[in-house]
C-alpha cells in the first residue's frame, strides 16, 4: 500500500493474524502494522458521485510510518474508533476546495461478495497532501480502522501487507534474514530495494532523454554547418573585399566563428528561458515544481555556444581559404 521509509521493510502477500504475531515477535522489530486494501466505494456530494479506494489500518501503521502523515485537521484513527475515517488530501480537499470538515458524515456504497451494501462513517481527520511517494496514492484513501474494515468486508483477519518498523538500521538487515529464512512464502520490499527500482527508473529515463538530446544536437550541428555554409556562399563578394584590403586567413575565420558563437549565445539564452518557462508551467499542472537556477541557465547557454562554435569551425574555415577574386 504505502511504501516504508525509514528504518523499516515491509512484507506483503496473504497474511493473517498468525503471520502478524511471528512477525511481531521478530527480534529488532519495533511495530508492525496489518494493512488492507482494494476495496473501492462511491459516495454522493452535492449531487456528483464520486470513487475512492478503501483502506484498513490500526494504531501501529501510525508508529511504523512515523510522521508521514500529518494531520490537516482534526486527529488520527486509535484503537476505540469504530465508524470512522480519516480522509486523504485529494478526498477532503480536491482541487484546494475543502469538502468534508471534522463531524461530518459519508455514506459509501460497496460491493461485498457481488453485493451491494452501504455504510456510513464520521469524519474524524483530514490529511495533508504527500504527493505519493513511488505512486503510493495516500491522498486519495478513505482510511478506516481495520477491525471496521474486516466487519464489513467479511477478511476474516487476512491482511494485504504488514508494514515493519525497525527499532534501528542496524537491526533492518537481521529482520530480512530472518524474513528470508523463517518466512520464505513471504515476499518483503525494503527501503533499499525501493531505491534500486526508482534508480533503475531513474536510469532509464536518463539514457532516453540523453539518447534524444544527442540526436537534437546532432540535428543542431548539421543545420548551423548548412546555415553558415549558405551565408558564406551568398557573402564571397564580401570576404574577398575584406581579404583585398590586408585581411588575412585567421581574421576570416575568428568572424565566422564569432558569429557562430554570438548565434549560440543568443540560441542559448532563448533556449534556456523558455525551457525555465515550460517547465514551470509544466510543474504546476502535475505537482512537481522545478527548481531552475541561474547556474543551470549559463550551463545551457555555454553548452549551446561550445555546440555553434564547434559545428562553426568548418564553414568558418571554408571562408578563411576563399579567393579575394572568386566569386
């Protein structure tokens, strides 16, 4: 459900009170909190229904995730909660428009056993917006205690995960050999394992936008060679004048290469502030805000000036060669 962060694992495949308890019982581990999910219901508000996944927790989920959830307004779930639910940041606050308010009350449709049944639950808390660390989708949780979860769901104490807070790091590493050895039909995902897939992803993407950046620059490079090439071609009348009157080789060709970078310049400033203005709209409409920076700004223009001066070199040299009397 919710990734672990911290000094934590987390063991996930079909779980029941017994799995809970040796889990407990594992030594290093601090709490451990039965999770679970899946379940989706509909509920009306002002006439629109809407569609949340529901999910089951007790008081350890709390501990185990530490201060990962922080509470908007009102409180978290305890042991004595029956009807109740704490609600994510995008059920309680989509759009920044607050919707449900601590007291309030929800009637959700579900579907139990090919079933419908309906229940209703008093908002207790709201949270505040996480953004879902790798896709975890807290925002958009109905959160309910767990026994209430399995009253109405019929789990008879199965559980989808059971999340594992170590007491330190040092102890992560026994909990997953012991994980490996005593519970081997148990499949785990620790922190460090998170951390490998979303730098694989990492990597990935990496290598794809650097595939397509090459290929720009490529691109870039061929069409300043033509352009220079056309310029030099229409200009013979004025690099043979300047040659006439005691120009000599090396002074064709620092002006052609000058201009190649004044064009990189420019090519570059615009460039990187569009590319700034892009993303921070961009950023906006997905939640991810940028962090442009001035040295991130002359990174891409002196990029672009070394690609125009470098792809420069050529034409300039073809004009150096040119015959004051060719035309």
């Amino acid at each position: 459900m919710y990734p672990v962060l911290g000094e934590s694992d987390e063991a996930f495949t079909s779980l029941d009170w017994r799995d809970l308890n040796r889990l407990r019982a594992i030594p290093g581990v601090e709490a451990a909190a039965p999770v679970q999910a899946g379940r989706w219901g509909s509920y009306e508000y002002k006439g629109d229904v809407y569609r949340n996944e529901i999910v089951g927790i007790d008081e350890n989920y709390f501990i185990v995730h530490g201060g990962e959830n922080e509470v908007e307004e009102g409180r978290l779930l305890v042991h004595s909660d029956t009807a109740a639910a704490l609600l994510g940041y995008n059920v309680a606050t989509p759009e920044g428009e607050p919707r449900y308010h601590i007291g309030d009350r929800i009637k959700i449709n579900v579907f139990v056993d090919d079933e419908q049944m309906a229940f209703t639950v008093r908002v207790i808390g709201t949270l505040k917006q996480t953004g879902g660390v790798t896709g975890s989708g807290v925002d958009d949780y109905i959160i309910i205690p767990l026994r209430y979860f399995e009253q109405i769901f019929n789990t008879q104490g199965k559980y989808l995960a059971i999340d594992l807070k170590a007491e330190t790091i040092d102890d992560v590493e026994r909990i997953k050999q012991s994980l490996e050895e005593d519970f081997e039909k148990l499949g785990y995902q620790s922190l460090d394992m998170i951390m490998d897939e979303i730098n694989q992803i990492i990597g990935t993407i990496n290598a794809v936008l650097g595939g397509i950046a090459g290929i720009s620059l490529m691109v870039a490079g061929v069409t300043i060679v033509n352009t220079m090439t056309v310029s030099i071609m229409e200009r013979t009348k004025e690099i043979g004048t300047l040659k006439a009157i005691g120009a000599k080789n090396t002074d064709v060709l620092l002006l052609f290469i000058s201009e190649s970078a004044v064009t990189g310049v420019i090519g570059g400033s615009l460039g990187a502030a569009l590319g700034f203005l892009l993303s921070i709209i961009i950023g906006r409409l997905i939640g991810l805000p940028p962090s442009p920076s001035m040295r991130l700004g002359f990174t891409v223009t002196g990029f672009a000036v070394i690609t125009c001066v470098l792809s420069g070199i050529y034409p300039a040299w073809r004009a150096s060669n040119l015959h004051p009397v060719e035309r």
